[in-house]
C-alpha cells in the first residue's frame, strides 16, 4: 500500500516534467484557473452563509441556557455544510 502511494507520487513527478518538456502549460492553466475560481465561489459562499444558516439552525434550540454557544456550533456546522454541498457539486 505504501509503496503504491510513492508509486502515483513518482507518477505526478513524471507528469509534471513531461508537461515541462512538451510546454503544455497553455492547456493546464484555463483549469488550473477554472477551480481556482470555483474554490473561491464556493468557500467565499461558506464564509457568507454560515451565519445565516448557523441562525437557523440555532433557532431550533428552544432554551436561553447556552444559546451564545450553540449559535457558534451552528455557524460553524452551517459553513461546513456549505462547503461539502459546494465541493459535491
């Protein structure tokens, strides 16, 4: 198992150096591009939703006790789950 691991390491390296031989950076940069782009849009999402769903959720809890504390759980849950919904898509 370990040595497969440094098997697709060596595999990378490979590629990397025949990208670097044969000058196709043009066809790996719009990608390259594209999920820089869309991990952006997509965590920047889970930045600015996470305090509206967190208050969602946080309003489900039906005691004062310990609501300061739940809200924060609940806006981190919410940004979590942002992300996954975000990165599945």
């Amino acid at each position: 198992m370990i040595k497969d691991l440094f098997s697709g390491i060596a595999a990378y390296k490979k590629a990397i150096t025949l990208i670097f031989k044969e000058k196709l950076w043009g066809y790996i940069a719009i990608p390259i591009l594209i999920s820089l782009l869309l991990a952006v849009a997509v965590f920047g999402s889970a930045w600015g939703l996470s305090d509206d769903i967190g208050s969602v959720i946080a309003s489900w809890y039906p005691l004062e006790w310990g609501s300061e504390t739940i809200l924060k759980i609940s806006n981190v849950f919410g940004g979590l789950l942002v992300a996954i919904i975000g990165v599945l898509l």
